[in-house]
C-alpha cells in the first residue's frame, strides 16, 4: 500500500463542490493532479463553487488542476475531457464517478424527465466515464475507479419511496459489480463508497432538509478520507468492495470521528440505502 497520492492524475466528475471537491482536495495535499470534470462554469447564487474556484482551491492546496466543463450525459463531452487530461498529466490513474442528480418523490410526483435526468446522470453516466477512461487507466500502475453509490441491499424500503432515484443510484452499485468482475484482469480496481450519514453538501441544504439537517451531517472530508485509502491500496487486491465510510476508517486504524460533525452537540443523521447489519464504529448520538 502507498501512503501518498504524489503525481497521481485524478478525473472527477461534479468536482466543482462537495464531495467531489473535498475528494480532489485530499488528493490535492498529496500533490496530485485533479482534472474537475463538472457543468458548473458560471457562480450561481444557489450553489457555490465553479470549475474554475475549484481548480483555484485544488493549486492551493498543492495540486495541479485542470478545469473541464463537461456534462456526463455527453459522450462526445466525456471522451474528450478524458483525452485533454491524459494530455495534460500524462495520463489518468483513478476515476471518481460522483456527478449524481438527486429528486427524492414516488412514481406519481416523479414525471419522465426527471426520471430520464437520474437515470442519465447517474447510471448511464458513470458507466460511460468509467466505459471510456478503462483504456487509460489499463497503462497506469495502480488503477482505481470510484462509485459515489450505495451496497446492493435489495430492501423494498430503499425503493418504496422515490422509486426513480433508488434505481438510478443502484444503477451506479450494478455498474460497480460488473465493471469490478470485467477489469479485474486488467487490474483495474472498481468500488463504491457509501457515506454512513447525510454529509453537509448543497444537496443536504437546499433539497433534503437544511439548516438542521447540515447539522446533524458529517462533514465531506469523512468521504475524502475513505476515497484517499481506497485509492491508496493495491488496486489488484481491493476491488469489488462496498464501502461505508466510517467502517472503512475505522478498518484503517482510525479512532477519532468527532472532528468530522457538523455540531458536535446534534445526533448525526443516517444516510438512505445503509443496510441493517451495517453497524457504526462510534456512536451517531
């Protein structure tokens, strides 16, 4: 297992906040390269951060940064982003799929085009990145791809309520166990990374439950530090995996959790899609 991320190319999608951004940050402080594979070009008064302040926020930390206005249902978008990177760094070691749409209603408030929009983005989307970097990746000397989505515990109560966004994120887990069995020869390691709580991102705050909801989440940098030791292992001994964040640390050696509460003082919140027989390292109260 290498200790460090120096050098090594990362192509994340919807990097430009959260915990996209925290992801490239961690790496970042390595001294890695992070291409930020987003929409966002423009500020927009809803949502901070563009492609462009994330690139700032990345060289700061000490990285290299590449900005790339890409939208991930774009093929033609997608194939070149992966190009102009392998271009500028030398080539791509890990890929993160966490460009993600989110629109939590059951099948009668849930109309096609938003079903389409998930299903594109987080479905179809990883499976082309992940489809288009493999030729890349094939040459690099510890590759790994990363899926922002959920183990494949096939509840019904997982599904019941937005049946739409339960398929589309799941539709991310199913590219993982395939894609993991499909590379494997080729030492191309694919996981998913799954966050025990909600995590304090744009998403918490302005769909899922706001002001209180960010206080009872972790902060983005419990996921970066997960993604930093998945990406550290060999990847021809780590694939395949569902990963819950804390679990995973904990596994790693680390003990001390409370620094990545919002509030101290206020319970944590657990996410959706973690199955029953997942029990938390550190108490969530």
């Amino acid at each position: 297992m290498t200790e460090t991320l120096r050098g090594k190319v990362l192509f994340i999608t919807g990097a430009s906040r959260g915990i996209g951004l925290a992801i490239g940050l961690r790496a970042a402080r390595d001294g890695a390269c992070v291409a930020i594979a987003a929409k966002t070009a423009e500020p927009n008064p809803k949502l901070p951060g563009t492609i462009y302040s994330a690139a700032e926020e990345i060289e700061k930390a000490g990285g290299r940064a590449l900005p790339l206005v890409v939208d991930v249902r774009d093929e033609a978008q997608v194939a070149e982003a992966l190009a102009r990177t392998a271009e500028a760094f030398g080539g791509i070691d890990i890929v993160v799929n966490n460009a993600s749409a989110i629109f939590l209603a059951d099948s009668q408030r849930t109309d096609m085009k938003r079903f389409d929009l998930m299903h594109q983005i987080n479905a179809r989307g990883s499976y082309m990145v992940s489809k288009l970097a493999a030729p890349w990746l094939e040459k690099a000397a510890n590759p790994h791809i990363l899926m922002l989505s959920p183990p494949l515990d096939m509840k019904e109560k997982w599904f019941a309520a937005h049946t739409a966004y339960s398929m589309a994120k799941f539709g991310m887990s199913l590219a993982v166990l395939g894609l993991a069995g499909e590379f494997r020869r080729k030492g191309i390691a694919v996981n998913a990374l799954w966050p025990r709580t909600t995590i304090a991102t744009s998403a918490v705050q302005n769909l899922l439950g706001g002001d209180a909801l960010m206080r009872a989440s972790r902060k983005p940098d419990i996921i970066a530090d997960a993604a930093h030791a998945i990406f550290t292992s060999p990847s021809r001994e780590l694939t395949g995996q569902f990963f819950i964040d804390d679990t995973l640390l904990w596994e790693r050696g680390v003990r001390d959790f409370e620094h990545y509460r919002v509030d101290p003082s206020v319970a944590l919140q657990q996410d959706f899609f973690v199955p029953d027989d997942s029990v938390a390292p550190v108490s969530l109260k």
